[in-house]
C-alpha cells in the first residue's frame, strides 16, 4: 500500500526539470525569385534549405519555385522532451537560391529554433544574372 502512495513522489522527483516542448527541426521559408533587372519572375530558380543537425549531420531540401516564382516550404517540426539544464545543440539552417545563369544568394533562417519563428519570409529575392 505505501509503495502505491510512493511513486507520484518518485516520478516527480526523477522527473522535475523535464518538460515537453515543441521545437522547429527546420522552419518553413516563404517568397518570390525575380529577376533583378526586370522583376520578371525566373524560370527553373530553386531555394536549397541546410539545415544542420552537426557539424557532419546535414539535410538538404530542395524545392522548385512556381511558373510565377514563388516559393513555399512548411516547417518541420517535433515534439520533445527538453530537460533543464541539460546542454541541447539544436538544428539551425540557412537557405541558398539559385537559377541557372544568375548568380547564387545565401540567407540565414535560423540559428536555433529559441531564437527563430517557425516560418521565415524571404520576401522579393532578386537575382542579378552571371556577367
């Protein structure tokens, strides 16, 4: 019978310090890829999202923007448990746009998901074609 009135103490007491928390394994980005003389929209423009897990660990997604040139990827998000005060590296990414004959633009989305919203506006990417 005691042991039954034990375990709730015995659960909160291995237990306090941990909670759940819902974090951002890589956050959504969102915009448009023009041309940057003309505003037109480029045809075939890509956005690369890196998201590192390590400094070995990284996962590439790759999207296509539309006829119109916007773009959109969701956030990928998880649920966890984050325990105090552990020492917890979380995932960051940064995103590259490119066409073929144009040059490249590097942006930062995050550094972690503390510090970020889960979803970044680019806005109007303007890319300058190759000389």
């Amino acid at each position: 019978m005691k042991a039954h009135r034990a375990t709730p103490l015995i659960a909160a007491v291995c237990l306090a310090g941990c909670f759940p928390y819902h974090y951002t394994m890589r956050p959504g980005v969102s915009g448009s890829i023009v041309d940057g003389h003309g505003s037109t929209p480029i045809v075939n423009a890509s956005i690369v999202v890196h998201t590192h897990y390590s400094a070995k660990q990284i996962v590439d997604t790759r999207i296509v923007a539309n006829p119109d040139g916007t773009f959109a990827l969701a956030p990928k998000q998880k649920w966890g448990i984050y325990i105090v005060p552990a020492d917890v590296f979380f995932p960051w990414s940064d995103a590259t746009v490119e066409a073929p004959g144009y040059e490249t633009m590097e942006f930062r989305l995050n550094r972690s998901p503390m510090d970020s919203a889960s979803k970044v506006a680019l806005g109007e990417v303007r890319l300058n074609r190759v000389q």
